[in-house]
C-alpha cells in the first residue's frame, strides 16, 4: 500500500460572458494534455507545451524541462533507444481553476513497445499519474507539472533533485498525511503508488489520507527539495522514505504537493502525489 496525495481542485473561477467553452480549465487541461501525449516520442515538441523555465518532476528527478538535457517525456514513458510508443492514453481527468491559474490533473495509460536487439518485441503499459499548473501570465502554459509512477514500492530508487533549495512550509506538509488532509482546497486530488490510490475531490482525498494516518514519512538526510512560493501558487517536490509498518523497510518515493495562498498566510492544497522510484 502506498501514499496517494490528497489535492483538491479550488472552486472554479466564474467565467465572464465572453469566455467560451475553450477558455475553461477542463478544455484548456485537455488540450494540453492530448499535446503532450502525442509528443511523448519527442522531447522538443513536449518542452514546447511548458512556459520557460518550467520545472518538472518525473521518475528521473526535478529540473527544468527545457533544459537541454531534461528529457522529460522519455522518462515519463519510460522510453528507450529500441522503444516506441505504441498508444498512449488518460482517463480520471479532473480540473479546477482559481483567478489566473487553472490546473488538472489525470492518469496517463501509456503502452510502450521495444525492439531489444536479438529478443522478440515486447511491450509494456505503465500508468503515469499527472498534476499540472497552467497559469495565465504565462499564455496558459504549464509552469509547473508532476509524473509519478503506479508501480511497486522501490527500497533503493533514486530522484536527482535539482536547484536544492530550503525546506519550507509546503515540504514539510509531504512528511504529515493528517497535516495535508487538514489543508485540501476544494476538489483537491491525491494520489499514490497502487492503482486504486486516487482519491479526486476532498471527500475522497480525506478517505484516502486518512488511510496514511499511521504511515511514517521522512525526508533525505539531508533534504534533497525544491520549493518555490509565488503570489498565486506555489509547490514542493522531494524525495521521501515511506514506511508501511513498525520495523518495516523504508521505501524511497518522489513526492509533491501544489497549492495556493489562503488566508493568515496558509496553503490550501489542490493537488498532491507519490510516486514509485
């Protein structure tokens, strides 16, 4: 069993009369999304669904997706030098929206086929769970994104995190299920490692935590993290120990949490993941 994170997707913002139906976080995710998976072959033509200087985490680690050596949709679809994508899908899709960002977030089914010299053809489907930000002062392109893994629970993954920063407020709520239960903004999603580990808006997302309550999760020692804290979002991604049971093995994950500012300068999380490494 493993952690699913708790985000609730905020109240939709209201839409002005001339908004159109394209203009709503549910079509804006959509397309993005559908851009995305048709360019999961494509490292350039993925980056290119991101603002500048976007940071992602994947499986691999924590960077900047345009950076040159990112390869962000490789590690995703878990892609090698003999692979293709065979099909690549979503479903469980969820979006919500807050003055000039807007989010989404699904699970991505994608199936890979490989051509291993001297071995017969293969193929895998692996399941890929996605949070993205959109956020308008960036032309409504995705400034911030997770991919984590449903797979099995890994006692020796590794998640290079870079641009290490302090731990902060937003760090701090991945260590505390109860803590992150506490904090879920309206329509939040949570998710975790098993494939029935989704809890999509806050009901389901408190059932889920509250199923993590005695679950005991630490941070890197030291803290390998990086936190940001914006006027209108903000989001921490790390790498976390997991232990399911007393005198239990650690279990290495990638983790993160989006939310956005709330009064008396609290979060209010809209969406929360773990990934197996």
């Amino acid at each position: 069993m493993m952690l699913a994170c708790a985000a609730q997707a905020a109240p939709l913002a209201a839409k002005s009369p001339a908004a159109t139906a394209s203009d709503s976080p549910d079509a804006r995710g959509r397309a993005v999304l559908k851009a995305q998976l048709a360019a999961l072959a494509d490292n350039d033509a993925f980056a290119a669904t991101f603002a500048p200087q976007a940071t992602v985490l994947t499986s691999s680690g924590a960077n900047e997706v345009h950076v040159s050596d990112s390869h962000a949709a490789s590690a995703i679809a878990s892609m090698n030098p003999h692979a293709e994508i065979k099909s690549a899908t979503f479903d469980h899709f969820t979006a919500g929206s807050a003055g000039q960002v807007a989010w989404f977030a699904a699970d991505l089914h994608i199936t890979v086929l490989s051509h291993e010299p001297e071995n017969p053809p293969s193929s895998e489907t692996t399941t890929v769970r996605a949070i993205e930000l959109l956020d308008g002062a960036a032309g409504w392109k995705v400034t911030v994104a997770a991919f984590t893994n449903v797979a099995k629970l890994n006692k020796t993954g590794a998640c290079n995190i870079r641009d290490v920063t302090d731990v902060g407020p937003l760090t701090n709520l991945l260590t505390s299920p109860t803590t992150i239960a506490s904090t879920l903004g309206e329509g939040a999603v949570v998710y975790g490692t098993d494939p029935g580990e989704r809890g999509l808006g806050t009901k389901d997302a408190k059932a889920l935590l509250a199923k993590w309550k005695d679950l005991t999760v630490t941070l890197d020692s030291p803290p390998k993290v990086h936190e940001v804290r914006g006027a209108t979002y903000g989001y921490a991604m790390a790498t976390v120990h997991v232990v399911t049971k007393p005198g239990g093995p650690a279990y290495r994950l990638n983790a993160f949490v989006l939310a956005l500012p709330a009064a008396g300068g609290k979060w209010s999380v809209i969406g929360t993941s773990f990934g197996a490494l």
